[in-house]
C-alpha cells in the first residue's frame, strides 16, 4: 500500500504542532507495517522557524520526504496568511500530479487550511481516495473568537468549500466525539465516514517519576503544590480564569503555578501578571522535547483550558501527555468536550466548568490537601493513556483506517470507470 502525506509541516520538526505529532505516528506506521510505503510533501519550513531551512529531499528510515518552498505564513493578515497558504498547496498539487498515479491513497492534514483543496482536486482528477485528518477547524475557530464575521461572504464561501472537502474525503478522521459531532452537524456529513482518533502520547519517551526529583523544580527553585500549564498560548484557551484563580490562591504559599510556553496570549498574559502583581505565576519558556517527561513529572496537578463556544473545534493534545506523565488533569471545558468525557471515564482529574476562576481555586485547594486522590488519579490516567492512546494502539487505529479505505476504493473502481475525469471544483473560491 503506497501511501502520500501532505502537511505543511514535517521531521525533523520537533517544536510542536501538527508536524511534531504527525512525524511521530507516521514513523510508527512505518516501523509496524512492511506493507506501508510512505511519501511525505511538506514544505521546508519549521513551525517555530524560518524559511528554506530544509533540504528539498531526504529519505528518513525509509519515508521519501519531499519539501517545497513556500512562504512562512505568519502575516498578521488573514488574506495574506491565506495568499501564502495557497501557494503551499498550489506547490503541493502540481507534485502529486507530477508522480501522484502510483499512490493508492492520499491524507491530507489541516495545516494549512487551504491544503485539502489540492488532495481534493488530485481525486477527482485520479480517482484515487484521501483521507481528511482534522486537528484543526481554524474557521469555525475564527468565528467562535469573533475573529472573522460569522455571515461575511468570505466566510459563507470558505465554508462551502471546506464542506466540498469533507464530502469529498473517502474518510474524515477528527481527534474527540465532540468534534465528530461538530462536524457531522454543521456539514451535513454522515457520522459513519467520520473516524475519531486521539492524539497518541509517547508512553516511552513520558513516563511517571518522583516530583521532588525532577530538574525542572530544582532548576526553577519550585517547591510545594504546583500547578502546570505548558503548552501553546494559543488565542482559543482560556487564560482569564487560571489567572484569576491564581490572584484568589495568593494567600496559599505552598501553592505555585508555572506557565511554560510562549504563543498569541503569550503577552497578555505577562502584561495580566506585572499590572496585577500576580505573584504566585511563573512564566517559563518552552523545555526541549527531551526534557517533557521531566517537566510534567515536576507537577502536582496540569491544567488545560478552553475558551468557550471552541468545544468541538479543538482538542488540546497536552491532555494525552499529562496522561501518560502519571498527573492528575484539571480541565476548564465544557460537559461535552472529549477531555471531559476522558476524565469521567478514567478517573483522571476533575473538569471546572469554564470562566468560573471560584470553583477552579476550591479544586485546587482540595487536591494540594489531599494527596491520596492525587496518587489515584495520577495511577488512573497513566493506566488509561496506555490502554488507549499509545502511538502503537493509534498506528493500529489509522492502519485498519488506511486499509479500508484503499480496499472500498478498489471495489468501486469498476464503478467508477466511466467516471468524468475532471474534478468537481466549487464555483465560487475565497478570495485572498
């Protein structure tokens, strides 16, 4: 089975985002199945990097990577964000119509937005099948922040055309139920042909370990209760209620928390702490990938948070890791989120209803007091992680996914034979 990636990004890059994971499980495919040959189109930047930094080929333990160049996409503007997105993807349809033919099936990520219109149009041009991997509604996401207008013209076409996609996929795969939902609501697409897959966790690389013995507390002279939030500061979390609560919790001393990250609300954040003399938050940057497990390790408690009105847009996949690091998860989100149907089902935290900094300081309160439900919660969320969301259980998970897909794809084909070689493109486009 010959199978082609598109993302945007790729390995080596380890700075997060959907490149990181998606690098990992691709690997883990690789290794598990013989049967897998696997190209990878992806562009030669880093998501926290700059342009042209990557060769244009390389063979990484035998996944063919091939790497265009394409502008860094980080203009503050939306059409120019979007202008430099299609490029990327005008670049990434021309190469699979150059050597595309061989491929029994193609996946397509949501990074950049623009990228399933070129796996799109290589199907209906090839009849050969794609795969939709969700991590990211960005335009829903925008419209729940009130970034763009909800009923603009440009959005009612992006819209149209992302429901083109969705329906044009063989298989869409999203990463919680609250999102399958979502998608199978707002785009009228049937819930059979929507996969749900968690983002694995990498049960080697994390693993539980004593608090008291981890660099990250003695690098940073942390001692006592400490509260962990380390991750992107992205526009869709919900920084307001950990910093509030942090403000209530400041005549507890034992209690600390530490902010690790950098991203959108990176300065909003800082600026909350100086006007208000938030005391009791530290502001930390990113730790090295190698140092992770030693980081969520140095935690009493991680926390995970999201805006309200984005449950179903997004599924912050810092929760799996905080699973496989053996801490107990407070998560600020909605009843229906997947993180709140994780934690009822594992035992492995507590959900706080959103924007309620009250309830999240009496929760912390309790669990700094009560150290057994600590240890049961941790011991819960590692046991869960490696029942459920190793990279080797969601390798499985995609594989069964791939082989379906290709094996309906070569069923129909006879059926398909006298089929209109010309894709069915959507009259109207965004404009950039």
């Amino acid at each position: 089975m010959r199978i082609c990636i598109l993302s945007e990004y790729f390995y080596p890059d380890s700075t997060g985002g959907t490149g990181t994971v998606l690098s990992k499980l691709i690997r883990q495919l690789k290794d598990q199945h013989d049967n897998l040959e696997i190209d990878v189109v992806t562009s030669r930047n880093l998501f926290r990097g700059t342009e042209g930094t990557l060769p244009a080929r390389e063979v990484w333990d035998g996944v063919h990577i091939y790497r265009l160049k394409a502008p860094v996409p980080r203009q503050k503007s939306i059409k120019r964000r979007l202008a430099a997105n299609m490029v990327f993807t005008l670049r990434a349809f021309a190469r699979l119509m150059l050597v595309g033919r061989r491929y029994d099936l193609i996946m397509v990520v949501t990074a950049p937005p623009t990228l399933p219109l070129a796996a799109k149009w290589f199907s209906g041009l090839t009849n050969i099948p794609y795969i939709y991997l969700v991590y990211d509604l960005y335009l829903d996401m925008a419209v729940a922040l009130k970034m763009v207008p909800a009923h603009s013209r440009v959005t009612r076409t992006f819209r149209k055309v992302q429901k083109s996609w969705f329906h044009g996929a063989a298989r869409t795969i999203v990463l919680g139920r609250c999102m399958r939902d979502h998608v199978a609501s707002t785009y009228a697409l049937d819930a059979e042909k929507i996969g749900v897959v968690a983002i694995p966790s990498n049960l080697e690389m994390i693993v539980p370990q004593p608090k008291e013995e981890t660099n990250f507390r003695r690098d940073n002279d942390i001692e006592g209760f400490l509260v962990l939030y380390a991750g992107n500061f992205a526009q869709y979390q919900d920084f307001d209620t950990l910093l509030d609560a942090a403000k209530l919790l400041s005549h507890r001393p034992d209690i600390t928390f530490a902010f690790v990250g950098d991203g959108a609300k990176k300065d909003y954040i800082v600026s909350r702490i100086e006007r208000e003399n938030i005391s009791n938050v530290r502001m930390l940057p990113f730790v090295p990938e190698s140092e992770l497990s030693d980081m969520l390790g140095a935690a009493d408690v991680s926390l995970v948070t999201l805006e309200r009105g984005i449950e179903g847009l997004a599924v912050p996949s810092k929760f799996y890791n905080i699973m496989a690091s053996g801490r107990t998860t407070v998560a600020c989100v909605p009843n229906g989120s997947e993180i709140a149907h994780v934690i009822a089902e594992a035992d492995c935290g507590v959900q706080v209803g959103q924007e309620d900094p009250a309830a999240l300081v009496q929760v912390l309160a309790d669990l700094a007091d009560d150290p057994a439900s600590l240890e049961r919660m941790g011991q819960n969320a590692r046991r869960f992680c490696e029942e459920r969301y190793g990279f080797h259980r969601i390798g499985q998970q995609f594989h069964r996914i791939f082989t379906d897909v290709v094996t309906q794809n070569k069923n129909a084909a006879p059926e398909a034979g006298n089929r209109a070689a010309m894709p069915s493109i959507p009259s109207a486009k965004p404009k950039t």
